[in-house]
C-alpha cells in the first residue's frame, strides 16, 4: 500500500501525462476525517477530462491500489474519482469555476502546487 505522499506524486504525474492543467493539491486531513488530500485539475474538454481520470486509475490500479470508485465519466465535465484516503477531480475549467472547490476547501493554490509535493 502506497503512503499519501507517494500516491500523490502518482495521480500528479498521471494528471500531467495527459495533460491536465491547474493542478492543485489540497492537505484535508485536519479539515475532514473523511480523507487526508484532494487533487482538483482542469481540462479543455469532455475527452481530455475522461483521458485524465482514466489515466489516474489505470496507474494506481497497475500498482495495486484500490480505486473505491468514480463518477461522471460520461459527461466528463466533471470526473471524480475516490480512492478512499483521497478525492481526485477532474473538472472543465467553467465548472471548477463555477463549484470552487479551492475556496471551499480553504486552499492556497500557491502553497499546494505539485512541485511543492
């Protein structure tokens, strides 16, 4: 089983395969019981969002690691995949606009970019 940190690295490099932009790590672990860090990345299009996700699975999956589950593959405006100690979204950049999880969450984008993983 992978520590948080190495997973990390592992979606923040499976998200930048593909493309993703906007890549924001998020520390939840003294916000939420629930998980310990939320990844939020943009992309341009229905594909490009699908393509992220699915390649974030794909990696973790081929080292083993549970994915609990994911949602809105179909559309892919907005792709979240739960690995049980983290959240993954996967969001067009309208609708991360529009739902700002960042704010919600109290994030400081500048301090949770992935080269400060």
């Amino acid at each position: 089983m992978l520590t948080i940190e190495e997973k990390t690295k592992i979606v923040v490099s499976a998200l930048e395969d593909i493309k993703a932009s906007d890549i924001t790590v998020i520390n939840t672990g003294k916000i939420s019981p629930l998980f310990e860090c939320m990844i939020v990345a943009s992309g341009q299009s229905n594909r490009q969002t699908k393509a992220a996700a699915d390649n974030v699975v794909k990696k973790l999956q081929e080292l083993g690691e549970e994915v609990l589950s994911t949602e809105g593959e179909k559309s892919g405006e907005w792709v979240l995949i739960d690995l049980g100690d983290m959240l993954v979204h996967v969001m067009q950049p309208a609708v991360r606009a529009y739902y700002n999880l960042e704010e919600l969450w109290g994030a400081t984008p500048s301090a949770h970019t992935p080269s400060n993983i």
